[in-house]
C-alpha cells in the first residue's frame, strides 16, 4: 500500500491497517530473536573452534618458557622478568590444585548421581546411632562452585598462555615488559573498565549468577518435602518438573493449576498496566495543564504516597478491607447500615477486581511522577509553531503531546509490564492469594505465578516445581523484553546525546 | 464568542480542580487514617467508627518502650537495625552502580555490549526464584540470621540496576571527555573531576533509592532471619505485629510503628523530590 492510499483511508480501517501490520510483524520478530540466538550460538563455537587452533598454533611457535606455561602457569611471565604477574598466575595455580584436591573433587565426583549413601541409622552394640550419609544440596551447590571456579581458571590459564606468548614476541622485537608501576597506572586509564567492573561483577557472580545456576539445576531434580536432605537424597529426574506443569491432562492439579495462573497472570500484568499507564496520563496532564495552579501542591499530594513504605500502605489497606475495616465502616455511613462486603476473600472476581484497584491506587503516583518529568520536557516550540499553523488543543493533544508521550515512555511501559508479572508485594500483602480454593494445587485464586512460586518454596518445600516455575516465567519476560529492547530506539540509537 | 470559550475554559478548569480534589482525597485519607487511629486510645484492632473516641499518645510510648510485655518485639531495636543496614547497603550499592555504570557509558572495550545484555537478562529472572540458594550459600559462610547477611544480599546485585544512572551519563556531552583527554586527564580523572560532579541528581536519587530499599524490603529479610526477632528489620517487625498471634496486643502499636517508619521516608522523599525526578527522567528518556 502506498502513502497515498493509506491517508485515504478512513481512521478505522487505518486501525486495522495498523493492527494487522503489528500482527504480522510478531513472526517476523520471533524470527529475527531465534536467529540471533543461533548467531550467538554459532559465533561461540567458531571462538571455540579458534581458541584450540590458536592453543596449537602458540605451543609449537613458543619457546621453552611459553610450552611451560602449558603446565606451569606463569613461567612466561617470570622468565621474561615480569615477576609479579608471574606469581600471581602461579599462586592461582596453586590454590586451584589444592582446593581440588581438599575440597571440590570430593563433591564434583558425586555431581552425576548427587550422592549415593542415605542418612540412615546404625547399631553399635544396642545403642542406636544416626549416621548421615551424602547430602544432594551440598553436593550440587559446590560442585557448581567448583565448575565455576574451574571456568574462571581455565580462563585465567588461557590468559596466561597469551601472556607469555606475547611476551616472547617482545623479547624477540627488543622491547621490555611494562613496569609494574605503569601497569598500575594503566589499571587507571586504559584498563579502568577492568577497576570499574570487576568488584562488582566478582558480587553479582557470586550472589546472582551462581544461585541462579543452581536454581536453574534444581528444576531438573526431586527436590522436594520426601526428598530433603540432609535426611533424604534427591537426584536428577530430567523434564519430570515441567511436564509436570505443561501437560494437561484430566485431574492433573499441577497443570491445571499452572494453566490458569498463567491466565490470570498475563491478564492482571496487561490490566495493571495499562490501567496505571492511561490513568496516570490523565492525572498527570490534568496537573500539568496550563491554567491549572498550584502545580507543584498537587504533584506532591499523590507522590507524597510512593514515600510510605509499600508494606504499610498493603497491610494498611488489608486491614481497612476487612469484614469491619474502614470501608466498610464508611460506606455504612452511606447506606445507614455496615454491608459487611467481604472484599478479599468472596468470589474470585471481587478479589481480583479489589486487587487491581487498589493496584492503581499504589501505582499511579509512579507514572503521574514520570510522565509529570517527560510533559515538562517537551519543547515548547512544537507547540508554538502548531498553534501558528492553526491547530487547536484536541489536535496538538493527539499529534504532538499523545505521540511524544507514547514514543519516550514504551520502555518504561515493557519494564512495568514485566515488572507487574512479578509484582509479588500487592498480591502477597494485599491477599495472601486468597479466596483459597481445593481446585488448584497450594494456590489461591489471586495467586500469581511468583506467589505460588514463592508459596511452594517457602511453605510447601517443593523447590523442584517452584524452580521449574521460575525458568517459565524467566522464559517469558525475557522474550518480550528482548523483542521491545533490541527494537526500542534507545539502544539503537545509544549516543544520540553524546 | 470570546467570553464562551473564557466561560468553557474556567468551567474546564473547575471541573479539573474537582476531580482532582476528590482524588486527592482519595489518595491520602488511608494514610490521615493510618495517622489518627495511631494515637487511639480505646479498642484493640478494628472499630465501627472512623475517628477515635480517645487520643493517647501511649501507642508511641508502649512502641519506644517496650510496654506491650513482649521482649521480643522491641521496635527500637529494629529500628536501629534496618538503619545500621540500610547505611551501609547505601554505600555499597551506590559505589558499585555508579562504577559499573560509568564503565558501560563512557568507556568502550570489548565486551561491553555483550556485559550489558548478560546484565539484562539476569534482571529478568524472578527475584526470590535464587533466595534458597543464596540462604544456603549464606549458611554456608555461617552468616544466616545476621545483618552482614542482609547487606550482602542487598548490595551485591546492585550493580544489575545500572540502566538508569548509565541513561543520565549517556546525556553528558562526550566532548568533556575528549577535551579532558586532550588536556592529559585518564579515565580516572575524568570520572572523579568531570563527571561525578555533574550528576548530582543520578547520585542523589541512587543514595535515595538504595537507602530506603531495606526501609520497604520485606521478603528477603524475611527469609533470611527466619525466627531471630532481635535481628528483624522494621518491615518484617511490623509485619509480625499484624499476624494472628500478636494483632490482637499490638495493632494499634503497628499503626504507630507505620507512622514512625513513613514519616522520616516522606521527609527525605520531598527534600529530595526534585532530584528523583531529574534522575527518573533524564534516565527514562533513553529507556
């Protein structure tokens, strides 16, 4: 279709127009996510690929210090004169061999089966003594340490071949090997990335990515209330957790269960946020009218609410919902007499429909604050020249204000969507997941699926099916917020400003 | 003709200051709630009226003083403890976003992107999917119930959260740095002279943000101190107060407890209102 026959049309067929385009395009971005994992995948194996035939190519072209830099790390470095690199790669040698040795090949060994001897009791002479056998958790935890710690020194011990290959090279150019002093000084300039990052990267791969390796395992294993170590061992069961959750079939309560929060998931995150997105639009334009006074006065009244803790505010309104709260207390000083409106723990639609309302009320303040930001910074001279042009306020409402609003906020829109996906405070406070039902397995019918996720983690043990859970709703937020962000204009554009 | 759209627009503008009014009111009677019935005297948890008949201040003393006769609901000791923690996960976790984030806007090397999108993608796992394993992890360098323990878990992932300081860095002119470069500054210089010094927004809403995180937290402090109540934070305190066992004793304390912990929050909140909002924003325009 070309330009001209897309302005002849009428608004609504230029809708379905546009709707249809957006339908399409959802393969074709499925498409270009799926090729870009294949891309990645075929760029590591190529780097893998390249990485042995380098490791070759550098032993036979080495010397005697760099081929001993095969087995002993840092020997390069030392002969060449740069001692202290040298020592540091030997030390890491060293202690990688004796932790092997003491303590990771003990665990690493049992990582096939997660152990084998059970806790169990014995007998010397009639006195009854416990003894304990393998503990799976144990086990699997520090052997992902140890793979971890493995990966980190292979990496080192490939540097390190490097290293004294390049330091060969210099010795055959005629150059010396930088200083230590000016090493330092490049950790400060050049190298500062490295100062930068690697503190923090060494935290969030011990407290975020090794847990989450872990947890991603657990969800392969029977790690559950008849498999709990250290009485009990569990071991490897394969997909067994997520058929558990996929395939429905009748009087499977798992499925069932996973089906319709899945349901009620995706429809509370797509209400709650748009409802807080529309909503605090309105809010926020009504404040930031022209003519409207006292501006400031106004903001700070609905954003004066994000200040008080979400805690306070949910257990504050759980209170006021109940049977005899103050809603219910104010709404029989209308009607003369108290209704005693159960809110939260009736019929499923009430709960739902209190839980997204109240949802407004906790978040609209965030959006009226953002977007108060965002219609502030809109240059005042579009709108002058749209008023010169003769456009009245419905039309530079719905061509400038409207398009602005919607082009800076889609990312923040993706990051609330996703974040209302795991919006665990509002439902956890708020309801508890109630009204409780005998239909779904350990779940309410407000549950969503991080509360019954953490429902079945910290009441039910059930850490297999909760860490299957999780991979699912990694799954899911991941592809939508990659699709949006590798497509937003921000990352395409990063240095616009600069 | 004039005077119509006068009239249209002043009647525009009066029903936009009622609605605004209603809504207004709306949004903060829960919290004039909250407040009245702290200083109420009579009844225990809920009462059929909306003002209190009694007004008492003894909600704040038994609050301060341990009065209710439980020892081990002491709110100042909670307190103290969500402030020791919030201090220092605020220290660390500034340090680190900011590092990682003037790392990923300024400088450029090799793996930067491929950093980034791993940072992403690590922000999307649920949150608490890894509190097990971090419990055991923490067990295992026997620090389970303490506050070492909550630091750590609050300022370790900090640097994940580097989007929006990196959005606020990506605003200032690159042509600084060059012209600092030009005239022999290092990367390092160049982060401590030049840029730090003009982001004071981002830097103020990020100490905002990571000090008042262990205020509202409440699931993992949960989980970490488990059943060791002189170690709680006042989120998990309070939210003892309201449970079966203790509602009965404590409600009207817990409404006090509220109060107390919302009121210094608000303070900061509004004095520090118009950074929040340059950061948010100056962060947000680049998603």
């Amino acid at each position: 279709m070309t330009y001209v026959e897309y302005k002849m049309l009428n608004p609504f067929q230029k809708f379905a127009y546009k709707l249809k385009k957006f339908i399409l395009a959802i393969p074709h971005a499925l498409a270009t996510f799926f090729k870009a994992i294949g891309r990645f995948f075929a760029k590591l194996f190529l780097g893998i690929g390249r990485g042995f035939k380098n490791y070759g190519v550098t032993f036979v072209k080495g010397d005697w210090a760099t081929k001993l830099s095969y087995i002993i790390f840092g020997v390069g470095d030392f002969s060449k004169g740069k001692y202290y690199k040298g020592i540091i790669y030997l030390l890491v040698e060293v202690f990688y061999i004796l932790y092997m040795i003491f303590f990771g090949w003990t665990y690493l060994s049992k990582f096939g089966t997660l152990g084998t001897v059970e806790t169990h009791r014995e007998y010397v002479g009639i006195i009854p003594k416990t003894v304990y056998g393998d503990n799976s958790m144990l086990i699997l935890l520090y052997s992902v340490l140890s793979i971890v710690i493995t990966v980190i020194v292979f990496a080192i011990y490939i540097y390190n071949i490097k290293d004294a290959y390049k330091h060969q090279q210099m010795k055959a150019e005629g150059k010396k090997p930088t200083s230590f002093i000016a090493d330092v000084k490049d950790f400060l300039d050049g190298k500062y990335h490295i100062t930068l990052l690697s503190l923090p990267t060494l935290l969030i791969g011990i407290f975020n990515i090794l847990p989450l390796i872990f947890m991603i395992l657990i969800a392969f294993t029977n790690y559950d209330k008849s498999h709990l170590p250290p009485g009990t061992l569990f071991t490897w069961i394969g997909l067994d957790n997520f058929s558990d959750l996929l395939n429905v079939v009748d009087g499977a309560r798992k499925a069932t269960t996973f089906m319709e929060l899945t349901k009620w998931t995706l429809l509370w995150a797509v209400v709650a946020t748009f409802s807080n997105y529309i909503l605090g639009m309105i809010f926020a334009l009504m404040i930031n009218k022209k003519g409207i006074k006292f501006k400031a006065f106004w903001r700070t009244l609905f954003v004066i609410t994000i200040a008080v803790p979400q805690f306070v505010s949910l257990l504050l309104m759980n209170q006021m919902l109940q049977q005899n709260g103050a809603i219910n207390v104010l709404l029989g000083m209308f009607l003369g007499e108290n209704p005693n409106i159960q809110f939260l723990n009736s019929t499923t639609l009430m709960a739902r429909m209190t839980v997204i309302i109240v949802n407004c009320w906790v978040g609209i303040p965030y959006t009226i604050l953002s977007m108060s930001g965002i219609l502030m910074n809109i240059p005042e001279d579009l709108y002058e020249s749209a008023r010169i042009d003769g456009a009245g306020p419905v039309k530079t409402f719905t061509k400038i204000t409207l398009p602005y609003m919607i082009f800076v906020t889609t990312p923040q829109l993706i990051t609330q969507f996703v974040g209302n996906i795991n919006n665990f405070n509002v439902i956890y406070l708020l309801t508890g997941g109630g009204p409780k039902t005998e239909e779904f397995y350990q779940a309410g019918r407000t549950d969503i699926l991080v509360t019954w996720l953490f429902n079945l983690t910290m009441n039910q043990q059930d850490y297999g099916l909760a860490a299957a859970i999780g991979i699912l709703v990694f799954i899911v937020c991941a592809t939508i917020s990659l699709i949006v962000y590798n497509n937003s204009k921000s990352m395409k554009d990063e240095e616009a400003f600069s | 003709m004039i005077k119509s759209y006068k009239f249209r627009r002043h009647l525009a503008n009066g029903l936009i200051y009622l609605f605004l009014t209603v809504m207004g009111i709306i949004w903060i009677s829960p919290f004039v709630y909250l407040v009245m019935h702290s200083f109420r005297g009579e009844g225990l948890i809920a009462v059929p009226y909306l003002i209190p008949k009694e007004w008492t201040l003894q909600n704040y003393i038994d609050l301060f003083t341990g009065a209710g006769g439980n020892a081990a609901l002491s709110f100042p000791r909670w307190f103290m403890n969500t402030f020791i923690v919030a201090c220092f996960s605020c220290i660390i976790s500034t340090v680190s976003v900011l590092m990682v984030s003037y790392a990923f806007s300024r400088l450029r090397f090799k793996a930067r992107k491929k950093f980034m999108n791993i940072g992403m993608i690590l922000g999307m796992f649920p949150g608490f999917m890894t509190m097990i394993a971090i419990y055991y992890l923490l067990k295992a360098m026997g620090l389970t119930q303490t506050l070492v323990a909550l630091v750590i878990c609050y300022s370790c992932g900090a640097g994940l959260g580097f989007q929006i300081s990196k959005g606020f860095f990506d605003t200032i002119p690159r042509a600084l740095d060059e012209a600092a470069t030009i005239d022999g500054a290092t990367k390092n210089q160049i982060f401590w002279k030049i840029i730090l010094p003009m982001s004071k927004p981002i830097v103020v809403y990020t100490v905002l943000t990571s000090f008042i995180g262990p205020w509202t937290d409440f699931i993992l402090a949960k989980i970490i101190m488990g059943d060791k109540r002189e170690n709680y934070t006042v989120a998990i305190g309070l939210q003892l107060m309201t449970t079966n066992d203790f509602m009965n004793r404590y409600y009207k304390q817990f409404l006090a407890g509220s109060v107390v912990v919302a009121v210094p929050i608000t303070v900061l909140f509004l004095l520090m209102q118009r950074y929040y909002v340059e950061g948010v924003t100056a962060g947000g325009v680049k998603g």
